[in-house]
C-alpha cells in the first residue's frame, strides 16, 4: 500500500504542534508587556499641562510642603488640585508678569479654574482614600514616586493590584513615623548614593530605598501594632472594592 503522506508532513506536522505550543504563550507575554509598558500605564510620561509646573523647583529647591498646595490630603480621599488663588498667594508677588503663568493669573481674574490633565488616578471601581494612608504613615513617594525630581509631572507608580495587595499583606515595609511621612526622601537624596541624580536614575534609587533594611522592617512592624492596623483585613475584596 503506498503512503498517504509524504515524509515531509512529518516536519509539517512538528512544526504544528510547536506553534501551537509556542504561539499562545508569546501572545501572552506579548500582550503582558504592552499591558506593563509606559504605553498603556503612562509611567515616567509626562502629561501636557496648561502651565508647566515644576515640583522639582517647589517642592525640592523651594521646599514647600504638599500639603500647602494640595491641601486636603490629610482630610480627604482625594489629595486635591491647589486652585489658582494657591498659586496667586506667591505670584501676586513674584514672576507676576510671566507670560507661563498667564493662565494662572486669567483662571483667578476670572475665577474660572483651571483644567489640569489628572496624572494619578485608579480605576473607577477601585476605592482609595489618601487620607487614610497618610494617617497610617506612608510616604509621598512610595505611591507616587521621586515627585520632587519631576519637573512636569508623571506618574510614578502603575498600581496594579499585585503591587497595592504586596504592601496590604505586609505593611510593616512600608509605614514609617508620621513625621516622615512628607520628608520625600530628603536624607536619601542628599546622602551619597542619591546625590546629583536626576529623572529615571533618581527614580531607580528611591526605588530602591523601598526595599527595607531589616532595621526599617523591625521599625515599620512595630508602628502597624502602634498604629492599630489590622492586616488580617486588608487583603479583604471590600477594603479596595465597595
């Protein structure tokens, strides 16, 4: 009886099964990449904004507080845009005729507020409250990243889930005195390692100042029984979706 098939369906036929095995899982890592990427979570992209304000000249050359221009941190879930009569307090008074700031001064002319393009923001279904973690001391720049070395504005965290549940599982990594809570890594930036760094190599660093010595865990496990946080509950589907 002659072959119904040639010798070379065999080749075809493992170059079959191999796509089909390969294939999928490329798609997957593929697909998981672009989710990941800068492209689709807009980390270290800086946004166009009606003036272009520098958190590196405000907050780290100025050291002006957070909580002079975003006021409602403390108190609210949402930290709050400062409005233009926050920016008039210094700019009735200096620059008063740059022409950047012309927005500024027409936004409180006509008391008509300005519309930034939001930088930070979770999804619709998901519940944060800023309040509530400033409160439990967590630093500025564990969520939001090396804000005071951006001179516009990005995002400096994806907040995927997984990130959010690693410090809800294991808050003593993170919780630090509530005096620091507003320091933005100061000491770190002027100490050796992270002097004269500036943008994605700043950002690297203070990164890496997350991953806690054991003394930090020691202190930060110590301060979740101080401050009576209940991990036993904060992985619960109701603390971040109600």
């Amino acid at each position: 009886m002659s072959q119904l098939f040639k010798p070379s369906m065999n080749t075809l036929a493992r170059v079959s099964l191999s796509c089909a095995l390969i294939v999928p899982g490329a798609l997957v890592v593929g697909l998981s990449s672009i989710t990941r990427s800068p492209y689709n979570t807009k980390v270290e992209v800086p946004l166009d904004q009606p003036v272009p304000f520098s958190h590196t000249h405000h907050a780290d050359e100025l050291g002006i507080d957070c909580r002079y221009c975003h006021s409602s941190v403390e108190k609210s879930g949402f930290a709050g845009i400062p409005p233009s009569h926050t920016c008039m307090s210094c700019h009735s008074q200096i620059w008063t005729n740059s022409p950047l700031l012309e927005p500024v001064r027409e936004s409180y002319e006509k008391d008509i507020p300005l519309v930034w393009n939001r930088v930070n923001k979770v999804p619709d279904f998901v519940y944060f409250d800023h309040s509530i973690h400033i409160a439990k001391g967590v630093n500025c720049n564990v969520c939001h990243g090396p804000v005071q070395k951006m001179q516009m504005t990005w995002k400096g965290k994806p907040f995927f889930m997984s990130w959010c549940l690693d410090c809800h599982r294991d808050p003593g990594k993170y919780i630090r005195p509530k005096d620091e809570v507003f320091g933005l890594f100061r000491k770190y930036q002027e100490s050796s390692k992270g002097a004269n760094l500036t943008g994605s190599e700043y950002s690297l660093m203070a990164t890496a100042h997350y991953k806690p010595s054991k003394e930090d865990q020691a202190r930060g496990r110590k301060l979740v029984q101080e401050y009576g946080i209940k991990v036993e509950t904060l992985s619960d589907c109701y603390i971040c979706h109600r």
